[in-house]
C-alpha cells in the first residue's frame, strides 16, 4: 500500500490495481491464443493512461485514468452443408450434411422448390 508521500505511479495507483488490470488483460489475450475457435492473428493490448490536469491547468486536483484497447483474435468461421425441406406441416426443416453427402430426408420432410411457400398447398 502506498503513502499519500508516495508520487504518482502505476505502480501504486489504486494500490496496484492498474497492475492487476493490466495481468487480466494479457490473460485474455493468452487465453484467446489458445482457444481452438479462434484465428491465429496477432493479438494486440494496448494501456491507455489519460491524465487530466486541474482545472487551471496548474496545480490543484487532477486526475489520471487507466482504460486499454485489447484486440483480440476473431472465431473462426463454422460452416456445414446442410438439406432443407418443409415437413408435412409446411413449416421448415434443416438437416447438417455429414462427411460430405447428403442425409436423407425424412419421410415427413418434402424439398422446398423455388417459389414454393413450403406451406402444403
């Protein structure tokens, strides 16, 4: 903990919670490193330290604040094919292709053509 005869520091600002911030915004970075649903993209954190001077601009209050810009790696983009079709109620049904070829559609499912409303009628 830091005295008020201490000068300004960020090490001691908010008794080391500018520190501590800055540790869980390298954590999120590494964590998405790791994360099998992202891309692998240069990860970025950057820490941002305004300081407001008093209002004279002189002496006085003023006031510092410590805020980051953290660009992480975006996911991955998930994609599948899949069959479409409208059930015996018309109201559409969605099958995933597996291993590259076509499921088959079940008894009660009819493709939907174009121009169709896939409502039966």
């Amino acid at each position: 903990m830091h005295t008020k005869d201490e000068p300004l520091s960020i090490i001691t600002f908010r008794d080391g919670a500018a520190l501590e911030a800055i540790d869980a915004e390298i954590q999120k970075a590494c964590d998405n490193i790791v994360d099998p649903n992202t891309t692998d993209v240069k990860r970025q954190v950057t820490v941002v330290i305004d300081i407001v001077p008093p209002i004279d601009g002189k002496s006085g209050s003023a006031s510092m604040h410590v805020h980051f810009k953290t660009k992480l790696a975006p996911d991955k983009t998930l994609s599948a094919p899949f069959s479409i079709g409208a059930n015996i109620h018309g109201k559409a049904e969605a099958f995933e292709l597996i291993m590259q070829r076509q499921l088959e559609m079940p008894d009660n499912v009819r493709p939907i053509k174009k121009g169709d409303s896939g409502d039966g009628a």
